[in-house]
C-alpha cells in the first residue's frame, strides 16, 4: 500500500469532550465513534467549534431518524486528513416540534442532507436557506420514513414545471435571462436528472439541480430485509454501473463490523479482486459518456469503452453468474468459490490485465491528448480543494481537486493494505483532471487485480475458505449504531445502521457519494458556458440510482 | 435382390429453375438468395397489400428512444454497443427527441415523480408507436414494488406491447424482445389498450375531494396533475 500523506493528528475523545463541554447534554457512542448528544440549539456552535478547533472538516453525512419518542439528527463527522477519526453529534428534537438548527452554515453539505431528512422523516431545520422536498414532488402528503406514514393514501403529482421552456413566458422580461429545463428526459444528464437553468446569454447565472425521479425507496426496501441475505441483492441497484460488488462491500464492511464477523482472508482476497474489476467497468462507462458528452463521440471512444466493459463483465459474469445485478457477496464472505476450472479463469483474467497497457494508451491517444477534448475540458468546471471538502466531495471528483483521500488507504479494508497500489491525485482542479484520475486509477486497479491474482493462484488449496461462519438469524444487540464506509467507484460510500434487536435494521441510511458530489455542480458551473455545464455534469460521474437511492 | 431395375427412378422432380439461374447470372452467392428472392422468382414483381408492405417497413426499420431510467439502460446501451448491436435488426438508430422515435423502451423502475413525465414523453411521440416494457420493474415495480413512491409497473401509465422480465434482462433478451415487437408490427398488430388508473388531468377538473381542497392553494387550475391512488394499484 502507499505511504501517501502523513495522517493528521488524531483528537482524544475527552479533547472533543472538553471543546464540546457543558453542551454534551449525554453520550451516546456508536460502535465506530464516540457519540455526543447536544441541544438542538447549540447545532452550528458545537460544528464550528469541530470544524475550526479540532479539525473535523468533513461532514461525511447527515442521518435522521424518528424513535417512538423523539427525532434525531445525526452528523457523521471526520477528517479528510484522517478518515479513522471520527465522532457523532447527536441532536435529538421532540414529536411535538420537531425543529433544529441548521448545520448549513458550517458544512455546505448539509444542505442536501438536511431537505431529505426534512423530506423522508419530517425534521424541520432553522436557517436552512432553501427547506424543500428535495426526493419526492413537492405535493407529497406526509413524511414516508417517519412512523405513522400511511402508505395507501392517494397522492398527487404535478406537472407544471415541466411547460415548454421556449415559451415567452419563461423568459424573465426585467432581466433579460432565460430559464430552461435540462431534464430529466435528456442524453446529457446521465439518467433522469433535471437541472433547472437560468442563462444570461450563453453564460449560466444559476443552476438548480432537481433530483427524485429515480427515488425508488432503497433504504425503505433495506429496512424492511432481513440483515442475512435480503438486503444483499438492494446495494447493487443503488450505483448500477456494473459497481455493484463496490457497493455490496459497503453493506458486507457495515453489517460484519457490527456483528463482529471476522471475514476468510481468502474471501477477502477475492472481494478485493472482485470490486477492483467493477470499479475498471465503471470507470470504462464514465470515461465513453465522458467522451460522448463533450465531442460527441459516439464512434471509436464510446465503442471501444463498450468493448472492454464487456470483457469485464465476461468474466465478473464467470465469477458471479450475473453481468450487473452480481449478489455475489455475503455477510461474512462470498457466494462460492472462484469458478472451475481455475486455470482458464485465472488465463482470462491475465489476458484482459496484459492487453489493458495497450488501451490505455489508444485511450491516451484518443482523448486526452485530442486537442478538441483537452479545449473542452481544461480549465472548465473547476473545483476548489477548499470547496470540495465543503461540499462532501470524495473520490475522483474529490482526487481529481488535489484532495487526497481515498478509503481503500485511510480507513483499510479487505485485502487493500497489503497490496502495492497508489493514491492517484491530480492538481488541476479540472474537468481534466478528474478525467486524467479515472484514467490513471483504471491502471491502479489493474495492478491491485494483478496482485490479487498472483494471489489466488498460489493460495493452498485445503486453505480456501470462503465464508465464516455466520448464524442463520443475525440480531445484533439493541440500540447498536454503526456507520461504515467503503471506497466505491464514485467516491465514499456509508452505510448507518440502527439495530432494535430484531432481524431487520430499525433504520438504513445509504451515504451517495454523488448525492454529495452533485451538489457541488452550482459551484462548478455558475458563470461559466453553459456547453461546460454538461461537460462538468459529465465529470462529476453521477448515477441517478444512487443520487435518489 | 431382385435384378429387375427399379421402376421408380425418374428425372428429378423439382422444377426448372434454369430461367431464374440464367438471370441471376454466374458467380452470384447463394446468400443473395433472400426469402423476398424466393417469393419473386423469376417474375420481377410481387402484389401486396399497402397496408401490409407499410408494416413491414416499420418493423424493419424502427427509430429507438433514447430513454435512459435506471440500471436497465446500462444494459440497453450495451445492447446498441459493440457485440449486441442492435442495430443488425434494423432497430439501432437512438432517437433522443421522441418527435423522431417510433419506439420506447422503458428501461427502469417508474417512480411517482417520474411518471408524469414518461407519459407526456410518450405523448410527444408521433403515431404509430410503441412500448417495450425492459425489466421487473417495468412489469410490475419489481423488487422495488412495496416502495412507497414506486409505481407498479409500466402499464398503469402507457400501454406496453412486449414486456421483457430480467433485473436486468441481458442484451440478448432485450434483443428478442425488439424482435418479438417486429414480428408484431409486420403482422399488424397495434398497442393493446389498457385500463389506465393514472391520468394526467387538469388539475380545475379534479373532484373536490380532501387532498385536493389541502393543496388548492398550492396548484395552479391550468395545471396538470397525475393522482396516485396507492390503494387500488395491483
């Protein structure tokens, strides 16, 4: 494993204790950070005191939930500088008025985070500049995570802002900008993504991104599974870009962190393996689209991209039995066995690494030394590190900002901290550079694959087990909160689990790395063309799936 | 054995196609030899119906949607790629305007927000149109179907003419599906008509009931509206 930064220094729990004071009202830690329990007014103060005093400047993610006696606001707090620091403020409201402070202020994230949490449970912030449904349409009745949800009442959806952006009426007379909608029905959004724009000539005032049109109730469908096997299939339909097996990660590191199940370091192996292959897939289908959307490509690049893609899932498809949907990870290790016979999956394999080199650099050829790409693309859509962190960004949107952080690295997992690998970052804060990091992490994961390979190979053969032993009905103990997150092909993905002590999870909670990364497009976007609007969408790599969960 | 020579053995029977060979002319490969070849023979004219010879076009020559939901269009956009192609049945041309596209494939799970949407989609699209319905979700919600926000199944918004189950289906599924549609087209059959439940309807028109008089101040009358009724979807 790389070196890579010197980690920042980590803060004590009775340092955060004592900053935080006489406004920790309880304790309340969760199996993976100390947890502190504050007054709903005390929310901004208590953040900045972190951000500012102790350095906490990521806010990885914001979860809500109802008990039967009160809500509460979770903020899922850490370092860039050190992923394994953490620590939870816990902001409980009563049923009566269920109404906090906003963290808006101190994080940016918290902005996204905050509406679904008013959206799905029903939590109201203060000084929250744009309080609105942000998953489900605007005349939803009621709030469906929250307890009393009736889900049989009738609703009804409108469709007026979807009027023919063209017409006169849309054109804003005073200031002579122009609205339009771009979306959801569009090839350049990715999926089903609206993004209401307001244009000043060709140049973006401001842009809305309107997200929902794919909510298809993940985190409902997980609550309502059992921990053992129903949840697994859910998390390869949240980034279906064929990183299903990343995303089950996310789900298998949660659970058997908070089961306590140790995994077969040969599954182990396997998973790295595995994941590794999806996140190339992924970044294979980034990189066409890429190219599609910003020189209309859909010849040589977009083909070629297809092609390899193929190829992976060929062989994830050997291992697996499905080409997308894999489910192919259980809690505690794997489905089954790498397929036999071994040899010709293991020539397989090796045969798609040894022609890899040779594509990257038709890749190379093609797009990133095209001079029509690089005008597109450099020096458009730029992120600000300082931006980025504000945002929530991670993984390559976040890579390609110079942020160094990558989980694989700063928080291990699977098999990762005994492999030779690289963290590979880029320094132009660029459409660029967030192309030029999938590239090179195409070329990373290849060399993880290699050494996973290499691996199984050798691996004795009365020595492969694959799975640990795991009880038929999992039931972890009552009122265990855990959050976990796992690098997949889009950024940091969590996972927060409540347990009540049954078989099923009392509350699931899917942290989206594009969720996060997508509400950095105003900062990217506004005052610049609105050609570098698609081209930035475009490099932000989102998948709606996983935006709306 | 009896030495007599057999009484049966004659000229071959098939008749003459010397005329037809002659035409055609020497060195002309048998894959030429289309079944449309067959039906002409040696006679350079057919007769057919013009309503007949109109499907037959059609099928063979639809303008896809470009319609991307959910994981399914990951599948279909393989299924235009490289090795699938599509496109050698005469059916790989992705329309991203729906005023160009004779078909939709509905690739992915229908939430509340979105249907509205796929229906004015589909409205916009000129006549004669139709549906392939890709995935469970397509079908019936799939394994979202309990969701609170998902819509069960396609049908409930747009009439569907070939449903293809899978979560999600391969390519080659997805490819046998567009073949089904064809052979559906060339022999004339249209979209079933189906009872709708949803409706886009202006929202003025809507019965004055509860949820209606909460939002009347928030709704314009002009407006259209689509109403889920929860209760009575399958």
């Amino acid at each position: 494993m790389s070196t890579g930064l010197e980690k920042e220094a980590e803060t004590s729990v009775d340092e955060i204790a004592e900053l935080i004071g006489e406004r920790a009202i309880a304790r309340d830690d969760h199996l993976n950070a100390p947890g502190f329990v504050i007054n709903p007014a005390d929310v901004q103060d208590v953040l900045f005191d972190l951000r500012d005093v102790a350095g906490y400047d990521h806010c990885s993610c914001v979860t809500a939930q109802q008990y039967a006696d009160r809500y509460e606001t979770i903020y899922h707090l850490t370092k860039y500088g050190n992923r394994t620091d953490e620590v939870s403020i816990v902001v409980p409201t009563t049923l009566e008025e269920p109404v906090s402070q906003s963290g808006e202020p101190v994080y940016r994230t918290a902005d996204w985070h905050e509406r679904e949490a008013y959206d799905l449970i029903g939590i109201e912030y203060e000084d929250h500049p744009d309080l609105r449904r942000i998953l489900l349409p605007e005349t939803w009745q009621g709030h469906p995570l929250a307890g009393d949800y009736d889900q049989t009442k009738p609703q009804l959806v409108t469709l007026a802002e979807h009027a023919n952006p063209l017409q006169a009426d849309h054109h804003d007379t005073e200031s002579e900008t122009m609205f339009l909608n771009i979306g959801p029905h569009h090839p350049a959004t990715h999926g089903v993504l609206h993004v209401k724009t307001v244009l000043d000539g060709e140049t973006v005032v401001d842009v809305d991104p309107d997200i929902g049109y794919l909510h298809r109730c993940e985190e409902q469908m997980c609550q309502q599974g059992t921990y053992r096997h129903q949840i697994m299939p859910y998390p390869d339909r949240w980034d279906y870009v064929s990183s299903g097996l990343l995303n089950e990660w996310a789900y298998a590191r949660a659970i058997e962190d908070m089961a306590d199940i140790e995994v077969p370091e040969y599954a182990q192996i396997i998973r790295t393996f595995s994941a590794e292959l999806c996140r190339i897939a992924s970044h294979m289908l980034a990189l066409g689209t890429f190219a599609l959307d910003v020189y209309g490509e859909f010849t040589a690049t977009f083909q070629y991209t297809f092609r390899d893609r193929e190829v992976v899932q060929d062989i994830l498809e050997d291992l697996t039995g499905q080409r997308m949907m894999f489910n192919y990870f259980r809690v505690g290790g794997v489905a089954w066995d790498l397929p036999e016979p071994r040899e010709e999956f293991f020539a397989k394999t090796r045969d798609f690494l040894d022609e890899l080199p040779a594509k990257v650099e038709e890749y190379n050829d093609l797009i990133t030394t095209n001079e029509i790409f690089q005008l597109r693309c450099v020096d458009t859509g730029i992120l600000e590190p300082d931006v980025a962190k504000q945002y929530g960004c991670t993984g390559p949107v976040a890579r390609g900002s110079g942020v160094d952080y990558d989980l694989r690295r700063d928080d291990p997992y699977g098999y990762y901290p005994n492999l030779e690998w690289d963290v590979v970052t880029e320094d132009g804060y660029d459409n660029y550079s967030r192309v030029l990091v999938r590239m090179q992490e195409v070329e990373e994961s290849a060399k993880i694959i290699q050494q996973c390979l290499e691996l199984l190979e050798e691996w004795p053969e009365d020595d492969r087990e694959i799975q640990a032993n795991v009880p038929r009905t999992l039931k972890p103990d009552t009122d265990a909160e855990i959050y976990r997150a796992v690098e997949a092909a889009k950024g940091e993905l969590g996972i927060y689990m409540r347990s009540d002590g049954t078989d099923k999870p009392a509350r699931f909670k899917i942290r989206s790395p594009c969720f996060s990364n997508l509400q950095a497009l105003g900062e990217m976007t506004e005052g610049e063309y609105i050609p570098d609007l698609v081209a930035s969408l475009g490099s932000l790599d989102i998948v709606l799936g996983e935006v709306d969960r | 054995m009896s030495q007599d020579p057999k009484q049966s053995i004659q000229e071959s029977a098939t008749p003459s196609t010397d005329t037809r060979d002659a035409r055609m002319g020497a060195g002309v490969d048998d894959r030429f030899n289309s079944k449309l070849r067959e039906a002409f023979g040696a006679s350079p004219f057919i007769l057919t119906k013009f309503d007949e010879f109109m499907n037959w076009v059609r099928g063979n020559s639809m303008f896809m949607l470009q319609f991307g939901i959910a994981c399914c269009s990951i599948e279909m956009i393989h299924t235009y790629a490289i090795k699938h192609d599509l496109d050698r049945f005469g059916a790989g041309v992705p329309r991203a305007s729906p005023r160009q596209a004779d078909v939709m494939i509905v690739p992915g799970t229908i939430v509340s927000k979105f249907g509205p949407r796929m229906k004015r989609v589909y409205d916009q699209m000129p006549e004669p149109k139709f549906v392939v319905g890709m995935g469970s979700c397509t079908i019936s919600g799939g394994p979202f179907q309990e969701g609170y926000n998902v819509v069960k199944g396609a049908e409930e918004i747009i009439p569907v003419d070939i449903h293809v189950p899978g979560c999600p289906p391969r390519p080659e599924a997805l490819v046998y599906g567009v073949l089904k549609l064809q052979e559906r087209i060339r022999h004339g059959e249209s979209s079933p008509v189906v009872v709708k439940p949803y409706e886009l309807e202006r929202f003025g028109d809507l019965e004055k009931d509860e949820l209606v008089q909460k939002l009347a101040s928030e709704i314009d009358e002009d407006d259209l509206v689509m109403r889920y009724n929860w209760a009575d979807s399958p």
